[in-house]
C-alpha cells in the first residue's frame, strides 16, 4: 500500500505525463494543419487561380505570422509563390517586392532575380522611365552567375535594356558575349540583332534633311520619312496650285486678285510641305521606336519561361 509520501512524489509525474501527452498533440494538429494550409496555396499556383492563391497566402501569413519569423525557409516559398501569382496578375510591382525579399538559399532565389530585373526593365520601358532603367541596368551589370546560362541570360538581359536606351554602344557590347549555345534563347537574340538595325536606320533620319529634301522635290522628305503615300500626295498638291498660279500668271498678269489667291495657296502648301516632312520624321521614328520596343520586352520575356520551367 502506498503511502502518502510516495503519493506526493507521484503526482508531479502525473501532471508531467498528463502535459506530454496533452501538448504535443496540440502542436501535432498545429502543425498538420499549417502544412494542409500550404499544400492548398501550393495547388492553388499550380491551377493558376492567381487570385485565390493571393487571398489564402495574406490569410497564412495573417494567422501565422508570429511562426513565420522563425521560419525564413517557410516565409521565402510564400513570397515566390506570391510573387509568381502577382506576376501572372500583372501586378508588377507586388510582383517585385515579393520576389526581392527572397533570400538567396531558396531554390526559386535565381528565378525570381531575373523575373524582378525583367519586371523592373518592363515597368520603366512601359513608362519611358530612362532613370530607372539606367538603376536597373547598372545593378544586373555588377551582378555574378556561376552558371553559364544564367551568365547569357544576364547578357541577353543587358542588351535588351540597352537597345531601349537606345545605347548602341552599350548594346554591341553585351550582345558580343552571345554564344547562341543556348536554344532556349538564341531566337530572340537573332531578333535583337534585326531591333538594333531598325533603331539605328530610324535614329540616323534628320528632320533637316527632310525639311531640305521636299524644299527642293515637294513631299520627297515625306517619302525620305517613310511615308510614301503622304509624300506622293504633298508632290501632288503642290503641282496642281503651282500650275493654277502659273497659268493665271501668264494670263491675267502678276496684280490679279486670282494670281495673288492662287500664289498663297501655292506657298501655303509649299511651306506645309516642308514642315510636315521635318515632322514626319519625328513621328516615323517614335511610331518605330514604340513598335521595337514592345517586341523588345516581349522577346526578353520569352527565354526566362524557357530556362526558368
């Protein structure tokens, strides 16, 4: 028979036994739960409902949040998976902050540094944010890739950028580190090589040149620009009211009221003729400009599906 002394030095261990048994159970369901949580924002990505995968990673995050500063590993796959569903989203800049704050030991690390750079180049190419275009370039610049296709990605990047800058220079530079070893980009860097050309036949057109041009042959700075059509057209108008003038000239004499409405109708468009082929040039140049550009960003898009599957 027990006795009382020994009861007492048992009850602790019941009481310790009782909260063994209790406690882990508790974390065992916490845990099971959290990683349920996780498996269902996983298959949310996986079934691309972006939206609905955003909604339930702020709700984890949300009820979790006190777990997940102890859990960097945890808290890095919540922003990839956030960022990728911001990204297909076109929510940019949620986009960037997420894949910024993943820290470089996370598998999805390297993907997520070339999506940001590309998202970066997008927004300020979109904009015509040359500043932050100029941030971005610099940083991918001082940036290192031990594996070599990341190291052609960064070049092709690079040279991407530039041609938006319209840096040619700068351009020759990174496209001369193209091995075209890599299929997963070598298309895009033959069109790139085709973008450069056009900006530069685009870039080298003077709007004095054309003004010259047409002074001289009406609506061939217009042709000069580009524009065929309106060139022709302009040629035409000046013909006709040059001919009306000469002929109401040489038949009712230099002081006629129909001479002088004939001759201001003449420099009227000879004049427009003129102004209108300096700034057709400038406007066939930012229609080409715009046109490259969009095919630019969309092409630096196209090898990060490739080599980040």
């Amino acid at each position: 028979m027990s006795t009382p002394r020994s009861a007492s030095r048992s009850a602790p261990l019941v009481i310790i036994a009782f909260l063994m048994l209790f406690f882990p159970a508790e974390s065992i369901s916490a845990s099971g739960s959290e990683r349920s949580e996780i498996r269902f924002i996983r298959h949310l990505v996986e079934q691309q409902f972006w939206g609905d995968a955003l909604h339930a990673i702020a709700e984890f995050e949300h009820e979790y949040r006190h777990d997940l500063s102890r859990r960097p590993d945890l808290q890095d796959s919540l922003h990839f998976m956030a960022g990728w569903s911001a990204y297909n989203r076109m929510m940019l800049p949620d986009a960037i902050g997420r894949f910024q704050r993943i820290g470089e030991t996370h598998p999805g690390y390297m993907q997520a540094a070339f999506y940001t750079f590309y998202l970066r180049t997008y927004q300020a190419g979109v904009q015509g944010d040359r500043e932050h275009l100029l941030a971005a370039a610099g940083e991918l610049a001082s940036a290192e890739f031990s594996r070599e296709v990341h190291a052609e990605l960064q070049s092709f990047q690079l040279a991407g950028m530039h041609l938006l800058l319209r840096d040619f220079t700068g351009y020759e530079s990174h496209s001369g580190l193209f091995t075209g070893s890599f299929f997963a980009m070598a298309e895009e860097q033959q069109r790139f090589r085709q973008y450069a050309l056009e900006l530069q036949q685009a870039d080298r057109k003077s709007p004095f040149a054309a003004a010259l041009m047409s002074a001289v042959v009406p609506g061939s700075g217009k042709i000069y620009a580009g524009r065929r059509g309106s060139g022709i057209s302009s040629f035409l108008q000046v013909a006709v009211f040059g001919g009306i003038f000469a002929e109401s000239l040489t038949r009712a004499g230099a002081g006629h009221p129909r001479t002088w409405a004939a001759g201001s109708a003449l420099g009227l468009f000879y004049v427009s003729n003129i102004w209108g082929s300096a700034i057709a040039v400038r406007i066939t140049q930012e229609e080409i400009y715009e046109e490259v550009d969009q095919r630019i960003l969309f092409d630096l898009h196209i090898p990060l599906r490739s080599v980040f599957r």
